[in-house]
C-alpha cells in the first residue's frame, strides 16, 4: 500500500473506527436492562440470535465493535479487509433496520422518527464499499502512475542525452574550427616566415650586387 492511499483512507478509518471503538467500549459495561433492550430488538430481526443469552450477546457485540474499530484505527490492516468487516457489520445493522416493524415507513425506505438512529448507520455501509472499491482499484492506479512516471524518466533521459549529444556535437565542431584556425595560422607564418626570408636573400643579393659594381668602378676609375 502507498503512502499516498493511507493518507487518504486515513480521515475516513480514523474517524468510523473511533466511533465504533468507543460504542464496544460504551457496551462492555452496559447494564442488564441494556442488554435485553439491544438484545430483544436483534432477536426480532434475526430469529437464530434469541437462543443466545441477552448479556453475552452484549459482550461478544462490544468485542465485535472493539475488534472491528481497531482494525480500522490500526493503518497495517488492509483497507481491503477493514472494508469488507464494516460493510458485513453495517449491513447487518441495517439489516435489522429493515426487519424492525416501525423502523421505516411501510413500503418504503425512508426510516420513520424511531429507525433515523439505525438507519444513519448507512453511512458506514458507504464507507465500508469505498474502502473495498479503493483497495480493488489502488493496484491499476499505482501501476498507471508508475507507468506515467517511467514515461517521465525515459523523457528526461532521451532529453538529457539529446542535450550532451548537442553538447558534444558543438565542442567537435568548435575543436574543428580551433584546428583549422590553428592549422591557418601555421600556414600564414610559414608563408611569413618564407616571405621574410626570399626578402633577405633579396637585399642580400642587391647588396652583393652593389658591391660588385662598386668594385668595377674603382677598377675602371684605376
């Protein structure tokens, strides 16, 4: 189970769980007139339960709701099981609702001033299905938001390797461009550096030359 689903199923545990919690806990030290009274108005509903004494049936209800309020407190339950354990008690509690002459009006489901009370435990039938309905679907969401995410992380690697494949594109190409500035520098000295030297030679020559002439003069002049 995420974190995610817990912090979400968790307003909706917490407080049907209290409730329960605090009902068994409220029935563990009823009296034998409550007793009779809860247990009169179940046996009307479910006839099998009149065989059963009025005060262990208080008792064995109160750790029915005490059993079944923890679990919904208690977040290593699965919501799942939690679910299903407070739509069978909701149920059951509705069950006699309906079974109950003057608990609704007849032929309909409207309860009457007497069944608002039962009948308000519907609520919990409500949030029993749910929790069942998010444990069914939990797993194809969490599957769908791994898969989302996935999809993400590919995007980003693709991204990511496009931006150092440009990266590294660019520095060839400026490497290339450097050489071959580089190379063409070279190329200019040496016509420099050759220019330079064909002048020497050049003016060593006209020199030699001038010398040469000079020398005829003077012999001429002789």
């Amino acid at each position: 189970m995420s974190l995610s689903a817990k912090f979400r199923r968790a307003p909706t545990r917490i407080v049907t769980g209290a409730f329960i919690l605090n009902s068994g806990l409220g029935k563990l030290g009823a009296g034998d007139e409550t007793a009779k009274q809860i247990h009169g108005m179940a046996a009307g509903a479910y006839p099998a339960l009149a065989k059963v004494p009025p005060k262990p049936f208080l008792k064995a209800l109160a750790a029915s709701e005490i059993t079944l309020g923890g679990a919904l407190l208690l977040p290593v339950v699965p919501a799942g099981l939690a679910g299903l354990a407070l739509a069978g008690f909701s149920g059951s509690l509705l069950g006699m609702w309906w079974r109950t002459p003057g608990m609704h009006e007849p032929g309909s489901v409207r309860p009457t001033q007497q069944g608002t009370a039962i009948a308000k435990d519907s609520w919990m039938l409500g949030i029993g299905a749910a929790l069942v309905a998010d444990a069914v679907l939990d797993p194809a969401r969490t599957k769908r938001m791994e898969m989302t995410h996935d999809v993400r992380v590919a995007g980003t690697r693709s991204a990511t390797k496009a931006r150092s494949a440009a990266k590294l594109g660019r520095a060839r190409t400026e490497a290339r461009a450097a050489k071959a500035a580089h190379s063409a520098q070279l190329t200019r000295a040496k016509a420099e550096a050759k220019a330079v030297r064909a002048a020497a030679k050049a003016g060593a020559r006209a020199r030699g030359a001038k010398r040469a002439s000079r020398r005829a003069l003077d012999k001429v002049a002789r």
